[in-house]
C-alpha cells in the first residue's frame, strides 16, 4: 500500500527534499487526498462518467420532447382535461406518453437507485476494506492522525459524490421542467418523481456515503457493512416519505354540495372527507350511494366535500425541508464516525 511519509525513529515523518517525499510514496497532488485518490479512482470515475453520459442523455431528451410537444401543441395538457385549449390532443398526449414514458422512468429510477447505489459501493467499502485488510495500521503509523485520515477518506468522497448527484439533479429537474406533471404525468408528488427532483437525490446520496461509513467502522466487514447500508438507507427512505405529507401544513379546499369535487392534477391530495355546514370536517360519512344518499348527507348536516392537500407551490419547499433533515442526519453519522475513530485510534 502506499503510504504518505516516510517514518522517522521517533514515529514522525522526517523532513527532506522533495526526492525524499517522492521515494516515501507521496504524489505530486500531495498527501492523503491524491492517496483517497488513487485508491478509489475506479469507482470514482465511474461516478464522474455516469454523470456526465446522464446529463448528456437528459439535454437530448429534453430538446426531442420539447419538440414533439410544441408540434402536438400539448403543453400543459393532460390526457383527461378541462382546459378548452386541450380538446381533441388525447391523442397526442397518449402517443408521447407510450414514447417517451419509459425514457422518463429510467431517468427517475437511476436517481432514485443513485443513493443506494454509493452507499454500497463506495460508502460501505470506504472504511471496512482498510479495517478488514489492516492496511489502515500502516498509515496511522505515520505521521498522519486518525482523525485527519478518516477526513480524507470521507471528505474527498463527499466532494465526488455532490458533485455527480447535482449534475444528475440538475440535468434531469431541466428535462422535468419541459415535461412534468400533466403531459408526461410524472408528478411532482409521487414517490419515484419527488426522490430524483431537486436537492433531494443529492441529500440521500450524501447520507447513504455518511451511513456506509460508519457502517464499516463499526462492523470492520465490507460485506456485512454493505448489507447493513442497502438495509439502513432504503429503511431511512421510507419513514422520510411516511413522514412526508406533514412537513408542510397542509391546504385544505372545500367543495359546496352543489360543486364538484376536483383539484388540480399538479395539487397532491393527501385526505379528503366532508364538511358540515357548522365547519365540523368528517372523515368519513356513512352515507351510501343509493335513492337515500341525500337524507343521510341531509341527517349529518353535511355541506360538502373538502380536501387537504399540497399544491404545487409547496413542492420546492418540501423537498428542500426533506433535503435538510437528511443533511442533519448525515451530519449527525459523520460525528458519530469521528467520536468512534477517536476513542478507538486516539
């Protein structure tokens, strides 16, 4: 393994020309951070490359269905809507959906997947390879410290791992500006739509890095590490979405008896019951649809419909609320790995 200093007879790397550095293995790019470098520069370019290729494949998409939307003249139409401008293109929005909607789920997949993806291959292996192989001893005899080795080794990973989920997220939140919610009907809301927009992919992919890391100094198994990271961060996934709908108040609209019921398709419903004309919301009415459903709604004093909601307008700030409590946990597990590392290396 190559190492960052030369060692001395008191423990301490010796002070020489720059021959000397370069004989004790120190690269031109300096110390840990060209070390980190070298040995995972595989998974690293990887990443650099998957980013790139996805943004390049997101701008072509983006300018093939922009132009099928502005020959179809389907913007902002769905396949079922009230808008008069979109009578008669039904058609049309069934024929992009059929041609591009597959193309639009793989984008919002590999974001979704990203997360998991550096937390089992780059976060968990990080730190359990080194305890597992030992190699971390030879190191940690020079004169680099505990802490400053487990910096480098998360801190240069982090940069790599932010820099390719924001080129991922932009990438697509600019194709999914063309074609989002009612033409393509990928909604901003849904739960594959809301994990691959924004700040959100590159929160969890920080996070699952902060997970896999801890994972393996504690376990020092790369295997069992990986294991727990996969368990860990889709565990982590599904109570934030469970938690979700309550970030932001919600918006609740009421609908009179004599007016029907509908919000926007770009509005995320969240619960719906009935109000009485007192302002009492009811859950659930036990009226059934049959001759009589008008007395029982008369007999609860019902007035009509309401229901909660997130508009559109709350899409940003959730995410960005979401994105910012995943942030604290990760910083949280990166403190708790640096708390480990000091009590067991000093």
């Amino acid at each position: 393994m190559t190492t960052t200093a030369h060692p001395g007879t008191n423990g301490r790397g010796t002070a020489g020309d720059p021959g000397q550095a370069r004989e004790a293995g120190l690269a031109p790019l300096g110390g840990l951070a060209w070390l980190v470098w070298r040995q995972h520069r595989l998974v690293f370019g990887v990443l650099l490359a998957a980013a790139a290729g996805g943004a390049v494949w997101c701008a072509v998409l983006r300018g093939q269905m922009a132009g099928f939307i502005d020959a179809h003249h389907i913007a902002g139409c769905s396949q079922i809507s009230l808008d008069p401008r979109c009578a008669h293109t039904q058609e049309a929005v069934t024929s992009f959906r059929s041609t591009y909607g597959p193309s639009l789920r793989l984008a919002e997949m590999g974001l979704v997947l990203l997360p998991v993806l550096v937390g089992l291959f780059l976060g968990a292996p990080l730190i359990a390879r080194e305890l597992e192989a030992g190699t971390h001893k030879l190191v940690l005899t020079q004169s680099v410290g505990p802490l400053r080795w487990l910096a480098a080794k998360t801190g240069l990973p982090a940069l790599v791992v932010l820099t390719a989920a924001t080129g991922l997220s932009l990438a697509y939140s600019w194709l999914w500006q063309v074609v989002g919610d009612e033409v393509s009907g990928f909604y901003w809301y849904s739960t594959l739509g809301f994990h691959a927009l924004g700040p959100v992919p590159v929160a969890y992919s920080l996070l699952a890095l902060a997970v896999g890391a801890l994972a393996g100094l504690l376990l020092r198994r790369t295997v069992l590490s990986m294991g727990v990271t996969l368990a860990a961060v889709v565990a982590l996934q599904v109570v934030l979405s469970q938690l979700r709908p309550y970030l932001l108040p919600v918006v609740t609209t009421k609908f009179p008896n004599s007016r029907p019921a509908q919000l926007p398709d770009d509005a995320w419903l969240v619960g719906q019951g009935d109000y009485t004309r007192s302002g009492d919301l009811l859950p659930d009415v036990p009226c059934d649809p049959a001759p009589s459903y008008q007395n029982c709604l008369r007999q609860h004093d019902v007035a009509g419909q309401y229901m909660d909601h997130h508009p559109a307008s709350h899409q940003w700030p959730l995410a960005w609320i979401e994105s910012g409590i995943v942030l604290a946990v990760a910083a949280v597990l990166t403190v708790i790995a640096f708390r480990v590392m000091r009590r067991r290396h000093g």
